[in-house]
C-alpha cells in the first residue's frame, strides 16, 4: 500500500460502464455492425470469461463499495470518473442519446452516495451534436459533472469536421475540459495493428488518439475556440515528443501550400499545446517522459492517472510519488492540477 502524503491523489482517468452499456455492446456485437476495432475490443472484454476481463468488467460496473476499497488499497483519495470507451460513439444516434442521458445520471448518483471521493466527466452523443451539447451543459450545470469526456473516432467520423464542433462550443462556453480518450484504431488504420495484437492499449490506442488530437490541432479548432481545454492521457499521446518535428514540417506544408486541407494557424502547434492542451499519466507512470511533458507543456499541464481498472497497479502509484520533482510541483502533479482544471 503506498505511504501516505501530503497530497492528495486525484486520478483523472478512470473508467466506470453501465448495464445498459453493455447490454448495448452485446446488440452491436450479435447484430452485425462492423467496426474490427470495436469488436477487437469488446468481443474480448464483454465476452472472454479469462481472469482479466471478468475482473475488468466487474470493477468497471462497480460504483461502490468495490471500488473505494479499491481506491483505499492504493491510496487514491478521488477517482474522476468517465463513461469506459467508446461511450456511446458506436451506437445509432437514438441509442446514444438514451445511454448517455443514463449513464450521466448514474453517475451523478454514484457521486451523491460518495461525494469526497467521486468526480466525473459527462457523456454525450457526438452523433447528434446539438443534443449533445445540451446534454454536457445539463451534466456540469444540473449534475455537477466536471467537463465531458468523448472516445474517438464516432463511426469512423473524426470530430475536427466543423459539423461536430456544437460541443467544443458548449465546453468552452462552460468552460469545463473536454476529454479525449481512445478507442479501437479506426477501420482504415487498423489491420497492420490487428495482424500482430498491436491495436489495443499496447500501441493502437495512441496511434489512433493521437491522429486525432493532432487533426484538432490543425482543423483550427483552436483559433475558433482559443479557450477550450483539451485533455488527452497517456501523456499526450506522444505528441509532446513530436512537438518540435510537428511544428517544423506542419508550418513548411503550409508555406509550400502542399494540401488544400491545411492553412496558417492563428497560434501554432507548440503554442496550442501549450495553452489548450493538459495530458495525464493514464497507463504511463514512468519519470523520465513524465519529467518530459512536464517541461514541454508546463507543470500546470501534466496531471496524474491511473487508467482503472485497467491498469489497476499499487505499485504504480509509488512510483510517481517517489519522482525527483519538488514538494510543490509534486502536489501540483497530484492534486492541485486536477482541482484547478476540473473545478474540484
């Protein structure tokens, strides 16, 4: 069990599901809808009766008493708490609308019954932005949730197309976070990854979320919504790393007019990501790329993570505690980081 500290540990990753989530799952998965990133994925977690998915999906649709132990176990004071990919973005837009509009108020209720050690981000159907819009300004504004959370690709529709744009609108209207998380690689990226086991959380993930970040990025989202707060865990995704490189050859094809699909920013990539972009540490608990976005980003950007259950870890969380980085900047990582950004 990890030490105690003068800081609390907020973990902004953290996954939760619903029956009705799953049992929507299972309709996807026996009614012929054709996704090989979604069925990779959920083919094995809902269905293999292994030792790690049975465990996954019980700690996933535990709001209670299984997960605070949890929690005690590992010194986790407060769990911010998302809908477990993809959400609702595999589903028909009247089915995503009826779970997310669920999912929230199970939540909201999950958090009244535990009110100093739940927080969490509201769902809401990409399919329909507006609806979507209202129903993440219900959640922060009648639910108490702390921002949204969305998973990716929606159908294989990425959401730099200005037509889903209603949401980022209402985020930073209500200047709440907005989440993105991944989900199984998108179809037309997926087989390479499929053919050695590579398209899960082992390496598809990032590659998939962190295209995705990047095309918000570029879009313009930014210059239209110079106040939205992006997020993206496991560290950014490796974009920290590319940031120098994404910059120079990202400003070159602009210059040389290569794509129609590029124009000049207001604000370039490393300023973007370092005013609009936070990254948490979901998945990744080791120093030295921590220390490295950290200093690329800033120390007000980079916030702690577990990514339960599914990378449920004691060991993990004493591995950050003990990080060469002062006290200060220390419980900026694991508390007040989380507290200045989720509004907690």
């Amino acid at each position: 069990m990890p030490a105690k500290v003068p800081y609390k540990r907020i973990a902004t990753e953290e996954a939760f599901a619903t029956k009705e989530q799953f049992e929507q799952f299972g309709k996807l998965l026996d009614g012929g809808y054709r996704d090989p990133g979604f069925e990779s994925l959920w083919g094995f977690y809902l269905r293999s009766m292994a030792e790690r998915p049975v465990l996954i999906r019980e700690r996933l649709l535990d709001l209670g008493a299984r997960r605070i132990a949890d929690m005690d176990a590992t010194g986790i004071d407060v769990q911010l708490l998302s809908l477990t990919s993809p959400g609702v973005n595999a589903f028909e837009p009247d089915v995503a609308r009826a779970v997310s509009v669920s999912a929230n108020d199970e939540l909201a209720e999950a958090i009244a019954r535990h009110p100093t050690r739940l927080a969490g981000l509201a769902a809401f159907a990409p399919q329909d932005p507006a609806h979507g819009a209202r129903e993440i300004e219900r959640g922060v504004t009648k639910l108490g949730l702390k921002g949204a959370i969305f998973n990716g690709h929606t159908r294989g529709e990425w959401l730099d197309d200005p037509k889903f744009w209603a949401v980022f609108e209402a985020c930073e209207a209500l200047d709440v976070p907005i989440y993105l998380h991944p989900t199984g690689p998108h179809r037309d990226l997926i087989q390479p990854f499929l053919e050695r086991g590579l398209d899960g959380a082992v390496f598809g993930f990032g590659v998939d979320t962190g295209l995705h970040a990047l095309r918000l990025i570029v879009s313009g989202l930014f210059d239209r919504f110079p106040k939205l707060k992006l997020v993206v865990g496991h560290l950014g995704e490796a974009l920290p790393f590319w940031i120098f490189r994404l910059n120079f050859m990202h400003r070159a094809g602009v210059a040389a007019k290569r794509y129609d699909s590029i124009k000049p920013l207001q604000r370039w990539i490393p300023e973007v990501m370092r005013e609009n972009l936070y990254v948490t540490t979901s998945g990744m608990p080791f120093e030295p790329p921590i220390r490295l976005c950290q200093e690329v980003l800033g120390m007000e950007h980079v916030l702690y993570a577990m990514d339960y259950p599914y990378q449920y870890v004691a060991d993990e969380v004493t591995m950050q505690d003990n990080m060469a980085i002062g006290p200060e900047h220390k419980k900026m990582f694991f508390q007040t980081n989380a507290e200045r950004l989720f509004k907690l």
